[in-house]
C-alpha cells in the first residue's frame, strides 16, 4: 500500500488496513462469519472484501454462526502465539461470548502471572442510524472500556479507522475495535500511518466550551460548532479515539483554556463513558470550570425500529448545540430542546 494520503470511504480504509496487516504481519490471520461471502464478497459491510483471494484461505476464515465459540478459540490462539482478527457481525453478538472476552481473554495473561500475552482484536460495529432496531444498534463501548485488560478503540474517520487498526493489531492485550454501522460510507483523508492509542485529537479549536464526542456524536459536534460559531460561540471538539486508554491531559488542557465541557455519546446517558470523563475533570480542573458539565447521550430505552422514533431517542445536531447553549449559560441560550429532557426522563423513570 503507499503511503501517499488518498481519499476513502471508511470500510475502504478499514479494508487496506487488513490487507496490509496481513501483508507485514505473518501471525496474523482474520476470521469471521461471512466475511468471504455475501454480495460485496466481503461480510455485510464489504470491510474483508478480496482479503480471501489475496492471502488465501488458511489466513482468512469463513466459520459457523457461534460468536461463543470464536471469541474463546481466537483468544487461545493469541496466547499461542498468533494475532488474530475476528470480526463479530454486530456488537450486540458479542454477548453470546462474554465469558471469552471478560473472564479469560481480559484476565489470562494477569493470572497466569504475565506468562503470555492476548494479542486480539475483535472487529465489531456499534451505533444507531440505518434501522437495525434493538438488537442491532445498541452503543457497549462502555461496557467494554469498564473492562480491566481490554482495550478499547472507537474510530470516528477513515483516517482514524485505518490507523487505530493498525496499531490495534501490535498491542499486546485483547482489543475491542468498535466501529460504526452508520459511518462505514463516509469519506476522508487517510495517510496510512498507525495511530497509536491513548491520543486524543482536538478536531477544531476553540474558547468558550469544550465538547468531547465519539463516532456519529463527534461529526453532529463539529456540525453543531459550525451553527454555533454563527452565534460567536467557540467551540473545541476533541475526539478520545480511544475510551481505553484514554487521554484526559488533552481534556485538561482544553477545559483549562475554556473552563465549560459537554460529553457527548450515542450511548445511553445513564452510566455511559461521559460520566467518568466529566468526573475527571471535576477532580483534577475544578478551579478551572465556569459551570458545571453537562452529559448528552440517548434515552434509556432500547433503539426503536421505526426511523423517526430511532432519530428522536439518539442526540442529534439540534440537541449538541442546545447542551452547549445550557452549558454557556442563560444569557446567551435561545432555549433547550430534544435529548437533555430524553435523557432526564429516562434517568428518573
């Protein structure tokens, strides 16, 4: 692959990352169900498209419907020595082998006293937007990031997407790659270089308010830091890449320079992510905060089929620019709407 920077929709760029991981790394191998099949030829998302042709079928598994069974077997490969890919259809499937990830891959190498390591990945996708309903569009992160011994990468562009999996194929733990169902045909820049984790990017720059956002919550941030620049608010919006590690410095310095934060996720508000992550900065940059944090994520209620029900129970552009607004304070907010209310709703129901 060269490293000139080209311009690729995300499932593309995810797709030249497993081709040159399987290029440069020898032990690894990518294995899944219906990951040679369907129409693309590459899984429902087209992400291991000609993977199979390329490096054959010894290093590209197509395998049975049983998400249990993968996860441990992919976990005893990686403690014998390979570095295995797996990919789980959606995220929510990934419940079928809980015990896999949490009891075993997660905690083999501390109680077998650092003898060997767990070097996987589980490829997976999370997230609302195209009508899956609710089994297939729930946002785990969290659940995963809670998780001692995992690690957990939540790519927002394809430029993050081919990076963060690259790295994610060198590290010596277990590996939860989210990425998002509804993001797979967005394009930009990818310059095919490993993005390691625990760097968070400020994606725009701004004074007045912080907004630290994943995946679909950080493009509706940047949206809604457009709308709201038209109001001479400034807004900075940092993407943590990663839940786990995760980068508090570049939250610090930005609320330092700021002193207001919204969280932003598409995960239920109650107990997400955003808590941990306001916590922080209440512990460590209280003297630097003019209001007090402010949460936005979905109502606590499964994802609905419908589309319009689905849209109103996940935060929208509307809903980032009305948190920022309360967050600013009285003076300068023109009334709040949507998912702040959803989400108190569903926090007292």
């Amino acid at each position: 692959m060269s490293a000139t920077t080209k311009n690729l929709s995300t499932w593309r760029a995810l797709n030249a990352a497993l081709h040159d991981i399987l290029a440069d790394t020898p032990e690894a191998f990518v294995i899944g169900e219906d990951i040679t099949t369907w129409g693309t030829g590459g899984g429902i998302y087209g992400v291991t498209r000609k993977l199979g042709d390329v490096f054959g079928h010894d290093r590209v598994l197509n395998t049975p419907i049983s998400e249990e069974v993968l996860i441990s077997a992919v976990g005893a490969a990686a403690a014998r020595g390979t570095r295995p890919i797996l990919e789980i259809m959606y995220s929510d499937f990934s419940f079928l082998g809980f015990d896999g990830i949490i009891n075993q891959a997660a905690k083999a190498r501390y109680m077998f006293g650092g003898q060997f390591e767990v070097p996987l990945v589980i490829r997976t996708n999370g997230g609302s937007g195209i009508g899956k309903a609710a089994q297939h569009s729930q946002s785990l992160e969290t659940l995963f990031a809670h998780i001692p011994g995992l690690e957990v990468a939540v790519p927002a562009t394809p430029g993050d997407a081919y990076g963060l999996l690259r790295h994610a194929v060198t590290t010596n733990n277990p590996t939860i790659f989210l990425e998002h169902k509804n993001m797979y045909y967005d394009k930009g820049q990818v310059d095919f270089q490993p993005v390691p984790f625990g760097q968070a990017r400020v994606a725009r720059e701004g004074s007045d308010v912080t907004i630290v956002a994943t995946q679909q919550l950080f493009i509706r941030s940047l949206a809604a830091a457009e709308r709201l620049a038209e109001d001479n608010i400034s807004v900075e919006v940092i993407d943590p890449r990663t839940l786990f590690p995760f980068d508090m410095e570049t939250v610090y310095t930005s609320v330092r320079k700021t002193g207001r934060l919204v969280v932003a996720h598409e995960a239920v508000r109650d107990y997400g992510w955003g808590g941990e992550f306001v916590a922080n900065v209440v512990e460590d940059t209280w003297d630097a905060l003019h209001a007090a944090p402010v949460r936005l994520g979905a109502a606590r209620t499964p994802i609905p089929y419908a589309e319009e029900l689905e849209a109103a129970v996940v935060p929208s552009v509307e809903d980032v620019v009305a948190a920022v607004r309360r967050v600013v304070g009285p003076a300068r907010t023109h009334g709040e709407t949507g998912h702040v209310e959803l989400a108190e709703l569903g926090r007292t129901s």
